[in-house]
C-alpha cells in the first residue's frame, strides 16, 4: 500500500532534517511506509543495509512508545548512541543502569517523553515491568534479530517464542520483524507466529557487489603462515577483522601477528567488558587495525571501512558467515572476505552442538519434578536451580519446557521474583502519614512482615498473608508505588516461573517414561539439523558454482548473477578442503583413568553419569554437573576436545558394557 503524499512528505521531512538522508532505499521504503498504514510487516536485509531505520523513522510518527526487542546490550548502546545524537527521544532498561537510572526512564516513558524504548526479551518476564509497561500505550512492537523466534534459525531463543503473547497481551496492534539471516524456512515460521501477510514480508537481495569471496584450503599448520601473508598483502594497514572459534586462539593469534610486526588486539567474552568496550572504541577509532576475535565481537558494531574479514577457524555456520561477512565494506568500496578452510575444527564446531542436547535421564529428571506437583496446584520453578539439579544447561532447559508447552503439559502462568527487599530513604512514620484507614493499616503490615538486617528489609509474603490475608500482588504494587515516590529503594531476584499443569498424568509412571522419549527425540530432531547446518557450510566452502550465488540462494535471493566474477570459484579455483587428522583410539584402560575421578565425584554427589555426560566432560563441554563437580579442573577435561563427539561417546560406551 502506497503512502499517501501528505503523509510522504512528513516522513521524508524528519528523513532529511532528522537523520540526515535525501531518500530510502526501496527495501527500507516499502517498509516504513507499510508500517505508517497500519501494516505487521517482516523486513529481510542484509547486514549493514539500515534495518533499523526501518522503526526508527516511523516512531517518530506513531503516536505512541515504540517497544524494541534487542537480544544484545551492544546493540542496544550502539542504536541509543546513535538515536541520541540525532536528538531523539529513546532509552533502555537494561542491567547496566542504577535504580535511580531506571526509575528516570520509567518515568519519562509514562509520561510520553521517551519514543523508542529498547529491551531484552526477558525483560518481559519481569512482573514489575510488565505491570509498568501494560500501562503504556504502545505503538509497534520491534522484534531485533527476528529469527531467533524460529527453532530452524541459527540462534534459536526460547523466550521469543513468547513474543506473540506478550504482544496480545500489551494489546500492541502492529509488529515489525528484523533480522539479517533468515532462510526460506525461517521466514515463513516467522511470518506464521506473527500473522504477517507474504505481502508484507520484504526481502532484499543479500547480493554484494563489492565484496570479494575467498575460500582458501589451509593445512590447519599452515594458518599461521597464509594468515600472515593475507595481512601483508596489502600495502598499508587496513580495518581488519580475523575470527577465530576460541579464546585462547584469539590471543594467541594476535600475539603471534604482533610478533610479525602487525599491530592487533584479541577482543573476546573472556576479556573485562572495560578492556573489551576500550578495545572495540580504538578498533572504531581507526587507533587499532586489526582486531582477532571471538564472535563475541561485530554484533552492533557499525564500521563503514572494514577492508578485510578473515576467518582463521571455520565460522559455525552459512548464517554466521553471513553476519560477519557483512560486516565487511559498508561503505561500498570494495572489501575481501577469506576463509582459510579445512575440516580439522569441524569436531570443536559440532561439539558445541552436542552440548546443548540433554541426556534422556536428564529430560526425565524434570517431568519427574512436574509429576510431583499436587493436582490442583501450580508447578513453581527456579530455572537455576532446576539447571544444576537436572544437569541440562538452562537455553536447552528453556527449550524444553517450551517443548512442553506446544504439547499441552503445561501452560505459563506468570513469572515473579521470590525475593523483595527495600532500603528506607525516609523515615517509615513518614511514608505511613501518606496514608488512611485500611490503607494505613495495609502499609504497616508490610512493614511489620519486613523484618530488617542492617539496612535492607526483607518482605516475607507469606507472614503478610497468614497475619493479614494481604495478596502479594497488592503488596508488591505498593513497593512500587513506595520506590517510584523516592521513599524506599526496592530490589527484586530469585526470579520464579509459575506454570499451570495441564497433564499431571503425563509426567507420571510409564507416561512420564513415554513423554521423556518425545521430547528426547524433539532434542535429537534438533540436533541433526543444527549438525546439517555445518555440513551446509563445508557444501558452501566446496562448491564449483559461483560462491556469492550460492550464498544468495540460500538466503532467498534469486537474483544475484549466476557467476559473479570476484570470488575464488570464478577465478577458477574451487576449494577441496583438507581433511581433518585420524585421531588414535584411546586404550580402554586410559579412558577409564581419565573419567575415574568425574564418576567417583558423581557416586559421593549421588548423581548417575551416563556415557553422553562422560564424553561431554572428556570433549571440554562444560555442564551444570562438570560445575557442582568441580570437574573443570580434573585431569580429563577436554582431553579429547579435537575428537569427534561420536568416536568418544562409542568408546565410553564400549567401557560400559
């Protein structure tokens, strides 16, 4: 639907005199102005091609707060550092910010100041917040990174399957989908959870002229050496970007390329977020060329000259080459992307995979915790501590009872912190004075049931009800009411989820059994595909038709040049990637020495191990049990990280037969 030419021009205007643009490109137009008629839309475009001006010019029209759903805190400080130098009105509520910070911006978004306001998805699982934000109106719901809503994505997030929820809940009339990668698949799962029409969905071409593809087959001994050469290549230092899969690679790649004369920083989530944040600043600066990292780093950061990409390990998968490719040459000059390939991380690559699949006896820990519900009652759960006692990390842990959900099993009821706690700014006779009759009463009742230690009171709602038949909602609205007057200073944590049991039966005897094996198998299902995605890549990297074309049609494009001219395989030279090296089989009696300390530490813990978790800890895949063992530090761990996760799991499994 065209934009009628009043409304045109308005838009048109804030582009020009707010962002400083003379146009849209046609993908970012068909969006805005579907958005400013009233549409749900989808937009579909490559990294670096302005998805984000795409709600940020039409909030300024909506009447309303614009609600963004951003996954990372980078992405949200880059968009806010960037709305605020163009003078528009836009906040976040974020772990970062203090009590006082927070109540600020929850103040300004009440009273219509704020325009655009960015959280994280599990914000929303907040009750404090979603009983301040359902008394907001709010214009558009902006889901950042969209695809992490679908289970066939590759970045698949549990929390956003509740999006379309929360929507209906907030009573929010249009939603706006974003992100870079989304195969054909992952677009029409998108488009179905938010019942978008296909008119809606604009898909631009992930075809990029100014980027050469390079897949370089590299013997993983000679990386160093091609790496080298890549860098010297060029005859002045230019803004690079070298992934790598781990940390300790990071660093020891930067220091080895500092070694040879070429100024670079490891940057990775295992660095002090100051040094990270003071590192990404230079590196945006122009102060540091050269950056080695960890995919911890590109999120967000929006470099207009980076010349060069280089992927010194294998990337996880066509879509996070996709990302960090386009990182590369956003300005559209031309930038050169190479991978040097071979098949010898393919282990490291799938073994992240496999530890996301919980062990059966772990998937049947947790029905056997919701079969042990009273009928009649609400199954209350503390994700932490249902992680560490059933031993499956807690995204599979969200998985899962997403799983159960979809099946009927259970149902959300709500989410609330356990815990309260409230520092006085004012004297306690003061507050009271504010109030009258019952509700004076009902103020020094939760006072009365705050008993303090030092400065902190903390609120016991079950001393309020037993004493005072006092509803914790109540309760808690008050605290609110309490914090947002500067009275007292309120703290929430212990965040408990409610869910109602729809089958109690379910998850009892020989159906508990049963239901265990299904969502077993749910797992399993998810698994092989995540491990199909690797095997995409490797196809990718040793294809004979053109590398840009197949890179296109796998993310929907059809139009891109059947052979493009700037990559390895149209200069002739299709990649046969070396093959990963034999590993030797370990002596039955060395894999029994090496495990021996993790089962004597499980039988003291009264924990059974089975051969999934006993080859886990041998491929270094870190778990809640190898953490409440301490088994990180045993002689074992990752020993046989280079090894495929199958060939060790055949192995335990021979021992234990």
């Amino acid at each position: 639907m065209q934009a009628s030419s009043q409304a045109k021009n308005a838009y048109l205007n804030t582009l020009q005199t707010v962002f400083g643009f003379e146009s849209l490109r046609g993908g970012q137009q068909n969006v805005v102005e579907r958005v400013l008629a009233g549409h749900s839309c989808a937009a579909i475009f490559p990294t670096g091609s302005g998805k984000s001006l795409c709600y940020q010019l039409p909030a300024l029209h909506l009447p309303h707060l614009t609600l963004v759903i951003s996954p990372l805190l980078a992405l949200m400080k880059d968009q806010l550092d960037f709305l605020g130098g163009k003078g528009i009105a836009a906040a976040s509520i974020d772990s970062s910010l203090t009590y006082d910070e927070s109540r600020e911006v929850m103040r300004s978004v009440k009273a219509g100041e704020t325009k655009i306001l960015m959280i994280s998805v599990e914000r929303l699982k907040n009750e404090r917040f979603r009983q301040f934000i359902s008394s907001v109106p709010i214009s558009l719901l902006v889901v950042d990174e969209a695809h992490c809503i679908s289970e066939w994505g590759h970045n698949f997030r549990p929390d956003y399957l509740k999006l379309p929820a929360y929507r209906t809940q907030l009573n929010i009339p249009q939603v706006l989908l974003l992100t870079a990668t989304a195969t054909p698949q992952v677009i029409e799962d998108m488009r179905n959870k938010f019942g978008i029409a296909p008119e809606n969905v604009e898909v631009t071409g992930f075809y990029r002229q100014n980027l050469d593809l390079n897949v370089l087959p590299c013997a993983e001994e000679q990386k160093d050496e091609a790496l080298l050469s890549l860098m010297q290549s060029v005859a002045l230092p230019q803004p690079t970007i070298v992934y790598v899969t781990l940390q300790q690679t990071a660093e020891s790649v930067a220091s080895k390329l500092r070694a040879a004369g070429v100024a670079s920083q490891a940057y990775h989530a295992g660095m002090a977020s100051d040094d990270r944040q003071r590192i990404q600043n230079a590196f945006m600066r122009g102060e540091i060329n050269c950056i080695v990292a960890t995919i911890a780093f590109g999120m967000g950061v929006d470099k207009a000259d980076i010349r060069a990409v280089i992927h010194y390990d294998l990337p996880k998968s066509v879509e996070n080459y996709s990302q960090e490719i386009g990182r590369a040459g956003r300005d559209g000059l031309p930038s050169v992307c190479s991978v040097l390939a071979n098949r010898e991380s393919v282990s490291v690559l799938e073994n992240f995979v496999y530890g996301d699949t919980p062990d059966l006896i772990a998937i049947r820990t947790v029905i056997d915790e919701i079969g042990s519900t009273p009928a009649g009652r609400p199954w209350e759960v503390m994700l932490t501590r249902l992680s560490k006692e059933s031993n499956v990390r807690q995204l599979p842990l969200k998985t899962l009872l997403v799983y159960l959900e979809l099946a009927g099993i259970i149902e959300p009821q709500f989410s609330y912190f356990a815990d309260y706690r409230f520092k006085m700014l004012v004297e306690p006779e003061q507050v009271l004075n504010q109030f009258e009759g019952e509700r004076r009463q009902f103020v020094e009742a939760i006072f009365q049931c705050s008993p303090k230690s030092r400065t902190w009171h903390s609120v016991d709602f079950d001393a309020l009800w037993q004493g005072y038949s006092a509803e914790r909602k109540r309760a808690v609205t008050a605290l609110d009411y309490f914090a947002d007057k500067g009275w007292i200073e309120l703290e929430s944590k212990q965040m408990m989820d409610v869910y109602r049991v729809t089958q109690l039966e379910a998850c009892q005897g020989e159906k508990a059994a049963q239901l265990s094996e299904q969502m077993h198998q749910l797992f399993l299902t998810k698994e092989a595909s995540e491990i199909n995605r690797v095997e995409a890549m490797l196809s990718l990297f040793e294809t004979d038709t053109c590398l840009s074309h197949r890179l296109a049609a796998y993310f929907a494009d059809q139009h891109a040049p059947a052979q493009c001219g700037h990559c390895s395989v149209c200069r002739g030279n299709v990649a046969l990637l070396p093959k990963a090296s034999a590993q030797a089989e370990l002596a039955a009696a060395e894999l029994q020495r090496l495990i021996q300390p993790l089962l004597d530490a499980a039988a003291k813990d009264g924990t059974q191990v089975s051969a999934e978790a006993a080859t886990r800890f041998l491929c270094g895949i870190a778990t809640p049990l190898t953490g409440r063992l301490r088994a990180g530090k045993m002689e074992g761990f990752g020993k046989l990280a280079a090894y495929p996760f199958a060939q060790v799991k055949a192995q335990v499994s021979a021992i234990g037969d």
